[in-house]
C-alpha cells in the first residue's frame, strides 16, 4: 500500500511516451520517486536512496544541452526571475533559455507560471516578460530594510567623515524618479552648509543626484530626465544632451560635483555608494563654502569620501 504523501514538490515531468506524470514526493523524511496514473492513484516507483535527493527527475530523462538536470523546478523559477536583476530588462523565451542553459520548453513552462503568479508579466507590444508586480511587491519590503540599514550604517560613517574633513556631509537617495537628502550630519564651522533631510533635490545640480543618475539604468534615467530642469543661476545645467554627455563622465570617474550650480557660494562633491551588480543605492555628499571647498581640498577628499562609500557598502552588501 503507498504511504500516505505528506508533501509532493513542484516538480514533475510529463512522459510523452506514456500517459502518466511522474513526481517526486516526500514521507517523513525520505523521498520517492512516484507515477502518477490518474486523479488519485500512485505507484511506488523507487525509493529516493537510488536517487540523489536533489534530483526531480527520472534517470532516464533525456538531459538537454547544457541543462543541469538536478536544479529542481524552483531552482530554476528563481533563478529566472534572477535573471532579470538589477535593471528588469525585457527578455523573451529564447533569450532567458540561452542565458540561464534551460531546454526552451523548460523555461516556457515556468514562465506561464510566474505569470499566472503575477511574479512576471508580458509587455503586449514587443511580447517579452519583466518582473510583475508580486515581485514588486517583494523588492519593496526588502527596500524599506534596507533603507532603514543603509540609515543605520551610514549615520556613523558620515559622522566620522565630517569630523575628519571638518564640512557637513549628507547622504542622498533615489526614490522613485527623484532624489531625496535622506541623512545629513552638520560640520563644525559656524560658516557651513545646511542641509535640509527630506528635501527633493533638483538632479541637474545635486551632486549626489548626478552621480547616482551616472550609476542608474538607462531607461530609469530617462524616466527621471523627463521632469524640468530649474535654472538656478548662470552655472545651471538645462539642456538634458549636456547633462547625459556630464553623466558620462562621472561615471568613469565615480565623483560629480556642484561647483555653484544652484548657489554661487557653495560647493559639493559626492561619490555613490553602489550595491550587487553595481546598482546606486544611495551617494555620499559633502558640501560647504566655496571659499573652503577648493579644487585643492576636493581633490584631497576624493579618497576619504570614496572610503566612507564603500565601508557603507560593505557593511551593508558583502
């Protein structure tokens, strides 16, 4: 008599040759390896120690070109979704097959359920999948996490930064299509910058925001370049072709700066604290009196500003 199944995983396989199903299920702690006839009936099979436990499919499964055949079906449903990380581009069924080595039917089989799950979704027009709003709905707990980390970590770090540079230094971050000063720590001298935390910053002078724009994902950025540039004073970037050509070069240098954009008598510098795969998460922002931030000294800050990013980083992603 089979045993009562407690668990069936997800896996299975239809033998075209045959009209039967087989699984792999589990009773207590061992694994089989069932037939599955009709609605109700099974058939014991084998027994799992014949099998690697990791492995949901028969031996006599043909294995397809450079398919691992023991990643299990959710392995390979999470590794699609993976696939998609860190920007969500478009991809279509062959495209994911050859990149992740699954059998093309594989992939389209997962694919029919991870839209079902609403985990991806179709773009009607070019018919290729991205992630839908369940994992939208995933990402955004793990966010507010992480912000609230990426705070927790960044307070000391700015706070020793300002004291070894003697400025105020701040932290600004994307949200949405904007950038916000999220955090800010007030240098020393009577005569310096304040920061106001909360405030939206305008992304064509923001030295933080141009240096997390340079990092970002092209489509973003264009999302983001579709609001208007402020014309704060003479040195205010508006046209949007000299701000990408700009943001081309921060991003070989991995520094912006504000020299006066947005007012005549203040300078900042800001380097991005980047996550994996090179994603900005946030940028490191220091900031003050013109007449202190010189060429000199922000040349002098570059290494202790770019050190202060990546203990961030570190302690947060590795």
């Amino acid at each position: 008599m089979m045993p009562d199944i407690k668990r069936v995983s997800i896996s299975y396989f239809l033998d075209r040759t045959k009209p039967v199903i087989y699984l792999v299920a589990t009773y207590g702690t061992d694994y089989y390896c069932v037939q599955h006839s009709g609605r109700e009936h099974f058939k014991l099979l084998t027994p799992a120690h014949y099998y690697h436990p990791g492995v949901t499919t028969l031996p006599d499964k043909k294995k397809q070109p450079g398919e691992d055949i023991s990643c299990t079906s959710a392995e390979k449903a999470l590794n699609i979704l993976l696939a998609f990380t860190p920007f969500n581009a478009e991809m279509g069924t062959t495209e994911l097959s050859l990149k992740l080595g699954l059998h093309k039917s594989t992939t389209s089989r997962l694919i029919k359920l991870l839209v079902a799950t609403h985990f991806l979704q179709q773009n009607p027009l070019t018919k290729k999948y991205m992630l839908g709003s369940s994992a939208v709905k995933i990402g955004s707990a793990t966010t507010k996490s992480l912000d609230s980390k990426l705070l927790a970590v960044a307070q000391p770090c700015l706070t020793e930064l300002s004291r070894q540079l003697g400025e105020s230094v701040a932290l600004e971050m994307l949200a949405g299509t904007k950038v916000v000063l999220a955090l800010h720590v007030e240098g020393p001298s009577h005569i310096r910058f304040n920061f106001q935390q909360g405030e939206q910053v305008p992304i064509n002078v923001a030295a933080g925001a141009k240096v997390i724009l340079s990092h970002s994902d092209p489509t973003l950025l264009e999302l983001c370049l579709e609001q208007e540039f402020e014309r704060f004073n003479e040195n205010t970037i508006v046209s949007k072709d000299e701000y990408r050509k700009l943001l081309q070069k921060i991003k070989q240098t991995g520094i912006a700066y504000d020299h006066g954009e947005r007012y005549h008598d203040t300078h900042a510098m800001a380097t991005p604290i980047l996550g994996l795969g090179g994603a900005p998460k946030a940028a490191v922002v220091i900031a003050g009196p013109a007449f202190r931030l010189t060429d000199q000294f922000l040349q002098a800050a570059v290494a202790p500003l770019k050190a202060t990013a990546e203990k961030i980083s570190s302690q947060l992603f590795f």
